[in-house]
C-alpha cells in the first residue's frame, strides 16, 4: 500500500520537477538510508514544494493510541509507513500513514 502511495507521489515529484525545470528554479534532495534506498525526497519551488519521509511513523504521531501490549514492526518490507507533505502557498496537505 505504501508502495502505491510512493509510486504516486514519485509521479507528482516527477510532474513538479517539469514544472520547477520550465520556470528555472528548483531544489530536489533525495536521502538515501544504508541500503542506498530513497528514504527522504524534498523537492522546493517558488510555488511551494513536496516532501516525502518514509520513517517509521508511530501511532502517537498519528494522534492515534497504541494498543495495550502491541509493539511496532519496521523490519520487513510490508510493514512501512510515509509521512507526505504538500505546500503550494497557504495550501497545504500532509498525508501519513
């Protein structure tokens, strides 16, 4: 599911960065972690700007409350999470999941 999520917002970087590159101002940083994987992408413009960080987001973090006993999983690909920003001037959206 995060992977769909990331696909999706590969594209919308790779859309913005056409739309920065037209105008001639932009600034795209990628992140990696130790296995060379895109872990943060941040992409500005004069226009607003996409960051992406696909650290283990906990459940506080989501203003949600951990369940008695339960313990987070971040050792397998199936178990991953991102935390999706979006600003265009006053506009913003932030996604986490």
């Amino acid at each position: 599911m995060v992977n769909n999520r990331l696909r999706g917002v590969t594209a919308l970087l790779a859309g913005l960065a056409f739309v920065a590159g037209v105008t001639g101002c932009f600034r795209v940083r990628v992140d990696k972690d130790a296995n060379g994987e895109d872990k943060n992408v941040q992409v500005d413009t004069p226009f607003g700007g996409v960051h992406v960080n696909t650290n283990q987001t906990s459940a506080s973090d989501l203003g949600l409350p951990a369940y008695p006993g339960a313990h987070q999983v971040s050792d397998d690909d199936k178990h991953k999470s991102a935390d999706v920003h979006l600003g265009f001037g006053e506009w913003e959206l932030r996604v986490r999941g």
